[in-house]
C-alpha cells in the first residue's frame, strides 16, 4: 500500500508536469521561425503531463483527484487550442 509521501509524489509529479506544458503552451509563437519545434515541445510536455495526471489519478486522495480532474480538463482544453493551430 502506498504512502502519504507517495501519494504527494504522485501529485506533485503530476502538478510540476502539467505547469510545464502550461507554460510550453503560452511560450509559444505562433508566427515565429521556431513554431515547429515549439508546437513539437509543447504536444511532449501535454503528453508527459497527461500520463502523469493519470498515474497520480490511481492512488489520489478524494482531494487530490478533485485537482488533477481539472488539470486534466485544462489539459484537454489546451490540446484542442494546439490542434486547432
């Protein structure tokens, strides 16, 4: 059984990851010469954040879950805004 540190872990994986795609998503230009490679960036940061949501999803407190439902729901807003790009 985990842990509470564990189960902290998990979260705070799963809140560092998907500020990082947060802030890979505002940095991004979208008429700048560099827009591939940051769109490239900013689908992996999305990525790396939604599996770490969902791993934070198995072994979340009710509180933590509330949290991570709406990192995920942000996330999905944010990747509708990139596909539509």
């Amino acid at each position: 059984m985990l842990d509470k540190q564990d189960k902290r872990r998990a979260f705070q994986e799963a809140d560092q990851s998907f500020k990082q795609a947060q802030e890979a998503m505002f940095e991004i230009v979208k008429d700048g010469p560099e827009y591939g490679s940051q769109l490239k960036h900013v689908k992996q940061e999305m990525d790396e954040a939604y599996q770490q949501i969902q791993s934070a999803l198995q072994v979340a407190s009710e509180q933590q879950r509330e949290q991570l439902q709406r990192y995920q729901e942000d996330l999905q807003s944010m990747i509708e805004d990139v596909e539509q790009s």
